[in-house]
C-alpha cells in the first residue's frame, strides 16, 4: 500500500506501486501491490487500511486528536476522507464516493501514527478493532492480528541497521 511520500500519485484514492518498484517480490505470489485505501476479507475477517494521509489531515481540523479516537469517529460517520476534497488532495469522482464505508471491518487499520495503540469497539454482536500503526522505519513496530478473537500482537524490530 503506498503511503504520502511513495512514488504513487498525491491524490486518494492512491494508485498501488508499480511492480518495477519490486521487482522480485513483485513477482512472488504473496506480495500484493493494492491501493490507499484498501479493503479485503482474510479467511472471513473484513479489513480496512489505510496510509493514514485522511486521519492526519483530519487531526489538523479537529480539536480530537487522538487517533483511535478519529478512527471510530469516521466509522461513525461512515466516511474514510471527510475532509477530501477540501484540504486533503483527491482525485474528483463525479456519481460515487470511494471512501464511503458501506461494510463495517472486523479490522480497521491506519498507517504513519504518532503510536502504535488499538481498541476493541464492540456494538451488540459486532467487533470492530481500531489499530493505530507507526511508522516501521522510525519504530520497528509489525502487528499481528489473531484472526480467532481479533487480539493484536505487537513485534518490535531492532531498526538501527536498517539499510534504507
């Protein structure tokens, strides 16, 4: 999933990276090039991430800052981008809106935080956990979610011998 500074185009909904980006992985049948935002369904569990280009620019105009916080608030309204097109570049859509929310996640996730956090919304029989995900280069920080009970697991990498 391209984030803000990949070579992707600025606007959302993000193109996925072009294949010549990687072009080992991209060969490999387990790497998948998507779009930001993107959505799909893991052996029955629906998921829902993002770069976290919408729930940054949101922090800006809000007085909410905390990003669990944002992340439920979008849920609630149904709507991944409530500030596109205004202050947040995207590409003009003309008879749909692509960042409408039509089927609530079991998992909604959001890359480039401040931190990594999460939170299990529960509303009658439905669950919906909220991941906050840092960066990777500046923490080290993978998630794992257990697709049984959707419980997270964080791993931290050394990152001070990273080749970047």
């Amino acid at each position: 999933m391209p984030g803000e500074f990949d070579p992707s185009n600025t606007s959302l909904p993000q193109q996925p990276l072009h294949p010549s980006m990687l072009p080992k992985s991209s060969q490999l049948t387990t790497c998948h090039l998507v779009t930001n935002p993107y959505m799909f369904q893991l052996s029955g569990i629906g998921f829902l991430g993002t770069s976290g280009q919408a729930i940054n620019d949101l922090r800006l105009y809000s007085s909410q800052t905390d990003t669990l916080e944002l992340m439920e608030s979008t849920l609630r309204w149904g709507h991944l981008a409530p500030t596109a097109p205004d202050t947040l570049n995207c590409y003009p859509f003309c008879d749909s809106d692509p960042f409408i929310i039509s089927l609530t996640p079991h998992v909604y996730f959001t890359g480039n935080q401040p931190t990594f956090e999460t939170r299990l919304l529960q509303d009658g029989s439905k669950k919906v956990r909220l991941i906050s995900l840092p960066s990777f280069v500046e923490t080290g920080i993978v998630v794992l979610v257990n697709l049984k009970n959707l419980d997270v697991h964080p791993i931290q990498f050394d990152t001070e011998h990273l080749l970047l």
